[in-house]
C-alpha cells in the first residue's frame, strides 16, 4: 500500500480552515490510521509569508503592471526551489561532470534527475 504523506491545503477563508476543514481532514486520516503533526502543521498567509515544501519555496506576489497589463489578477502564486534544494542540483550535477564520462551518459543520467 502506498500513501502520500506531505500534503497541502489551500483555502481563501482562514476560519473555514482551521474549523471544519481541518477536522476533515483529521476524521479522514484517522479512518486511515493516521494523524496530523501538530509540529508539522502549519497555517500560514501566503500574502504574508509563504511556505517550503518538498525543497521549493510557495508564496503570493504581487504582479507588475507595466509587465503584465493583460493579467487578470493583480496577483500570482510564486514556486521556486529552496537555496537548499539549488545546492543540492548543482552538486549532484559537478558530481556526474567529474566523473569523466562522455556528455551522452552524463545527460541520460542528469535529465531523469533534474526532471524529478
């Protein structure tokens, strides 16, 4: 059996949330045998202050007008990977380069990597 155990939720109402949302969510994983990390679970504002999660950054930023005058929403949802998660990559990647095989086997190995 396998199961995901890193989730998120969104929610534009912050008491929804913390009400009968969560306790959804709590009845659907202890059917399951599981329960929520009160160390792990965090709610946060993304127009605030964002969240990691599984090496990426998520957060809401405002959008510049001059860039984006046909934009519908004045704002958007921002994905980057952790300073962590960059160091990570490019290690892995000077690893597989001095090793000193052809450019070939370097990148069949690389992409499925850098793919996910």
């Amino acid at each position: 059996m396998r199961y995901a155990d890193d989730f998120i939720i969104t929610c534009r109402d912050r008491d929804k949330l913390e009400g009968e949302i969560l306790e959804r969510v709590t009845t659907f994983l202890a059917e399951r045998g599981m329960t929520l990390s009160e160390k792990k679970t965090k709610i946060v504002d993304l127009k605030q202050e964002g969240f990691k999660f599984l090496g990426w950054h998520v957060s809401v930023r405002n959008r510049d007008p001059r860039r984006n005058s046909r934009a519908k929403s004045s704002t958007f949802c921002m994905m980057k990977p952790t300073p962590e998660n960059i160091k990570k990559v490019k290690l892995m990647v000077s690893r597989e380069f001095d090793a000193g095989r052809p450019i070939d086997s370097i990148v069949r190995t690389i992409n499925p990597k850098l793919r996910g």
